[in-house]
C-alpha cells in the first residue's frame, strides 16, 4: 500500500512529555472514542431516515420514490446554507486546540444569526415547488410530482429550523464532546420515526397521511432536536459562562462566510448534482429512480460509521492545526485511513454478498405495485449495488481528505474542484444520457458516480500531502 497513505512519522518512544501527549492525541483510541458517539448519531439517522423510507415503501412505491426525488432536492438546497453555518464548528475546533477558551463561543453565535438568517431563505423557496419539480425536462408523472412537492415543502421548513440546530452542535464538536451530538441525535430521530410510523399510517387514531405525515414527522422531529440541543448548550455555560454573553464579532463573521460559504456550496452543488441524477432517472422510468433510492439508501446506511469517522478526524485535525502541532496531522490521517478502508472492504463483502437480501428490505404488500414494476425495481437495484461497489474503497479517500481539508480551512480549493466535477461528471452527462434511447441508459447514468469519485478522491490526497494549506489561517 506504499504511496496510498501519508508518510509515516519518525517513530516515537512516547517516554517523555510532549512525545507522550502527543501520542495521546493522536492515538486510534482517541479517534475511536470521540468517532464511537458520531457512528450511533449517523447510524441513527440514517435509521430514521431508512425506517422513513420503509415505511413510505410499503405504503405505496411512487410515493416512495417522490420521497427520494424530493429529499435529494431539499437536503440539495439546505446544504447550500448548513455547510456554511456547520464550518463554525472548525473554528471552535481551533481556538479550543490552542487553548483560547475566551474565544470558542464566538463562532457559535456567529453561525445562530447565519442560521437565522438562512432559515428564512429556505423558507422562501416553499411556493417554488412546483416550479421545481414541474420542469418540462424532467417529464415527471403527474401524482410523482404532487407528491414530491408536498414533502419537498414539509421537509424544507424541518431543514430551516434544523438550521439552528447545526448552530448549536458546532460547539460540542468543536469541543470534542461527540456524546452530546450523539443524544440530540437519539432524541430527535426516535421522534421521526414514532410520528412517522403514528403519520403515514394512521395509527392509534392519528389521521393517515402517508406522504404528508411522513414530512410532518420531519418537521416535529427538527423542534424536538432543537430544544433539546439548546438545553444542552445553555446547561453548558457552567464550564463555559461566556455562553449566556451573547456577541457578535464581524470579523469573524466575515471570515466565516468567507471560508465557510465555498464549503456550503460544493455540499450544495454536489447535492444538487445527485438530485439532478435522480431526476434524470426518473425522466426514464419511475422504476429506475425507485432502485435508485434502494440504493442510494443503503449506501447511506454504508456511510454512516465512515462519515463519522471523518468527522472525528477533523475535530483532531483542527484541534492540533490550532495548536499548531502539524507533525501529529499526518499520523492521525494515516490511522484515520486505515481505519476507513479496512471498514469499506467488508461493506463491499457485505454488499457482494448479500444484495438480494438487502434489496428485500424494501418489498411492501400486494396494494404497492405490480409484481412486474417490483422486479423490474430489484434487478436495476441490483446492477446499481454493483456499480456502488467500484468506488466504496476510493470513497474512503475522499471521505477523510476532503474533511480533513476542510478542518484546515482549505475549503475553497475543495469547492472549486467538487463544483467542477459535479457539473462535468454528474449533471452533464446525466442531462445528456437521458434524452438517449439506449437500453443502457438507466445503468450509464447511475455510473457517472464512479469516474466522479475516483477522480475526485485522487485530486484531494495530491492537494493535502502538497501542505499548501499551511497557507491559510482560520482563527486568530
């Protein structure tokens, strides 16, 4: 595996001092603990979001495919903000590595009035809908797009008030207190999925709303989180008192937009991206973008310990960048590596394995659909499974590279390249492979997302390994 990881550090006796705290600090146990509560708040949500999905799946099949088509345009367009107010979090991440206590509230009140900010603009976009998703390109089916529209519009205004929410949790992250992210995200999830369950179906005298209680349960769970999350951070000021010392510093507000933004928009554009691959396959078949959702719901459930993973790297890489402890970066990458591939090898057994049974877990009753569109639906799942495990180990690169640049404040060098790619690899070819009559159409245009990550992983590992992001300075 030369060449593939980070060179590796003089080794060190961890007998003296500094050596020992430094091998503290970077250690896999380190890595491990503050990931462990980020892998249960993703698996979490993505249970949620998965049980949400089942159950929309076994209510009806072209609702549950509008779920899939309007939660990737939704999420699409919330990235474009929540990056932005969720790059706060590297700032408090710096400032408590360098021991600047005095100063790790800040970014946190900076990112509340971003978020409210925000909020309204996500808001705003409600009455677009049907504009949205009525694009005459995209040739959907008529109750696909009602669908689509009613939860694109409940969704949206959960992502306005999760807004705040992300506001919050950027201080226990930047903190390393990952348990707390961890139990916001227990409360607010178990949420979504009782009402959703109670919602869609009509259960113990609750009105059954399939698609719409489905949204509704979004929106309650997003309250639920937020309250839960303010409590926690107002009982926080104890240990920190400058919490209930609200102030605004425009400097640093300015610096956040300023990194901040470009980090928002590569989340939204490679979001919209895949949303517009979505599309794409729904402008063929509604089969096509129900085996997608299949999978793409998998491989979020996939995702879920190496996302988190990532996420405690980069806490550790912007607590040592603050401190200013560059030889202990490339240690934690490496380990950080080794970790996220060794993960993404059994995911591709797994994956290999097993996709019929995994598919299976979306089967609904005989009123779903019929026999033919249901096998129709698990043969291109299916293929798409396969497609997905070309690029899981490559992902694992770009998964930690790209976190990690973004804990160093390289966020514009990783916007750029991500906004570039997503428009040349993912909606380029997407918009173009739709309006061809080739029978393997439906499978080419779900496998632009190989050379997109294969291309994008190897750009990221060049850019870190250069050190230009010595360069760029996030705090004070």
């Amino acid at each position: 595996m030369k060449g593939f990881f980070p060179k590796r550090a003089t080794k060190r006796s961890c007998l003296d001092t500094e050596e020992k705290l430094d091998c503290q600090r970077t250690s896999y146990f380190r890595l491990i603990s503050l990931a462990i509560p980020l892998v249960v708040q993703g698996f979490i949500f993505i249970l949620a979001l998965l049980v949400d999905r089942l159950l929309i799946a076994h209510y009806d099949l072209i609702q549950f495919a509008a779920v899939g088509i309007a939660g990737w345009t939704a999420t699409a367009i919330f990235f474009f903000f929540h990056g932005t107010v969720n790059f706060a979090g590297n700032m408090v991440a710096q400032y408590f590595g360098a021991n600047r206590r005095e100063f790790l509230i800040d970014p946190v009140w900076v990112a509340l009035v971003l978020a409210g900010i925000f909020s309204v603009v996500l808001i705003a976009t409600i009455p677009w809908s049907k504009q949205i998703f009525g694009i005459p390109l995209f040739n959907m089916e008529s109750s696909m797009r009602k669908y689509s529209e009613i939860y694109f519009s409940l969704l949206m205004l959960a992502h306005a008030i999760s807004l705040f929410s992300t506001a919050v949790m950027v201080f226990f992250a930047g903190i390393g207190h990952t348990v707390k992210l961890m139990m916001i995200a227990i409360v607010g999830n178990v949420v979504n999925m009782g009402f959703g369950w109670l919602l869609i179906f009509g259960h113990w005298g609750f009105p059954e709303l399939g698609i719409t209680g489905a949204g509704l349960a979004s929106v309650i769970s997003s309250a639920v989180s937020l309250a839960f999350a303010l409590s926690l951070f107002f009982l926080a000021a104890k240990s920190y008192p400058a919490i209930l010392k609200p102030r605004i510093k425009w400097r640093q507000m300015g610096r956040l937009i300023k990194m901040g933004s470009p980090a928002g928009l590569e989340m939204g554009l490679e979001m919209s991206g895949f949303a517009i691959l979505k599309l794409a396959l729904g402008s063929i078949s509604a089969e096509a973008v129900a085996a997608a959702g299949i999978s793409f719901s998998l491989l979020e459930f996939v995702d879920a310990p190496l996302d988190a993973l990532a996420a405690a790297t980069a806490i550790m890489i912007a607590q040592e960048r603050g401190a200013l402890r560059y030889h202990n970066l490339g240690i934690i990458i490496r380990r950080a590596l080794i970790i996220a591939i060794s993960y993404s090898i059994v995911m591709m057994l797994v994956l290999g394995l097993y996709p019929a049974q995994l598919i299976g877990l979306f089967s609904g009753g005989d009123d779903v659909g019929s026999y033919e569109a249901l096998q129709e639906i698990y043969r291109i799942a299916g293929v798409y499974i396969w497609l997905t495990m070309i690029w899981l180990v490559p992902n694992a690169y770009l998964t930690i590279y790209s976190r990690g640049l973004k804990a160093l404040g390289d966020s514009r060098y990783l916007a750029v390249w991500i906004i570039f790619l997503t428009f040349t690899i993912i909606i380029g070819p997407s918009l173009w492979l739709m309006q061809q009559p080739w029978w393997w159409t439906t499978y080419a245009i779900y496998g632009v997302t190989i050379p997109y990550v294969l291309v994008l992983s190897y750009i990221l590992r060049k850019r870190y390994l250069s050190g230009i992001w010595r360069d760029v300075h996030m705090v004070d």
